[in-house]
C-alpha cells in the first residue's frame, strides 16, 4: 500500500521532547520533498518544517524556529520531526505530507494547498502542564 504515517505523538509536559517519525511504504520518501504542518483545534494548518530531497534545505515556521529539527533517515524511508522545548501552544495533530516525485519544495512552502502527494493521517500531539 502507498503511504505514508506519522507516529511518536503523545501527552508531554511543558520544555519536554517528542520525536515524530514519518514513514513511507511503496514508495521512496527521497525522491520527494516532505513536509510537517500541524493544526489546532479551532485554528488553520499551519506550516512547521519542510525537507527539500535534493540538496536537503530545510525551513521552518516562525513558532518553532529553534525548537524543532526536521531530519531524514534514507535508510529507514522516514523523516523525522524532532521537537524540544515544547510549550502548550504546540499542542496540535501533526500531519506529514509531500510533493510531487522529482519537485522542489512549492512556494509558499508553508501553505498546504501545494502539497498535493500523499498526507498521512496525522498524529496527535498534546503539551499539558
């Protein structure tokens, strides 16, 4: 089956870590560039990090610039989401998704609507003091 899905999401408590992992099955994740977007209940998605396959450039959203590291592992077929120093307003589903097989990373990066490869179903991530 070709998809991809997200785990590693769970409760944690303020300044804690979590890894996020996005694994792909029937497809090779390097040959597409990735992406974390996340959203909480009540707000829009919103852009978190993006991977871009070819040279490995990475962005970040404003929020967790510093926070939040983006990786990939070729080996695994995963990219990661690692996420320190959590605070309660990350509390969100995380969603991984991708571009086309080949493409660069779509402009505006932050905006989901260019995303148009596989999305996972999301993973539940909840910072609680």
């Amino acid at each position: 089956q070709v998809q991809v899905v997200e785990s590693g999401g769970g409760l944690v408590q303020p300044g804690g870590s979590l890894r996020l992992s996005c694994t792909a099955s029937g497809f090779t994740l390097d040959d597409y560039s990735v992406a974390w977007f996340r959203q909480a209940p009540g707000k829009e998605q919103e852009g978190v990090a993006c991977h871009q396959h070819s040279n490995g450039r990475t962005w970040y959203g404003e929020s967790v610039k510093g926070r939040f590291t983006i990786s990939r592992d070729n080996a695994k077929n995963a990219v990661y989401l690692q996420m320190n120093s959590l605070k309660p307003e990350d509390t969100a589903v995380y969603y991984c998704a991708t571009h086309q097989k080949g493409a660069g990373v779509p402009a505006p990066w932050y905006s989901s609507r260019w995303w148009g490869g596989y999305w996972g179903r999301g993973a539940q991530v909840t910072g609680s003091s």
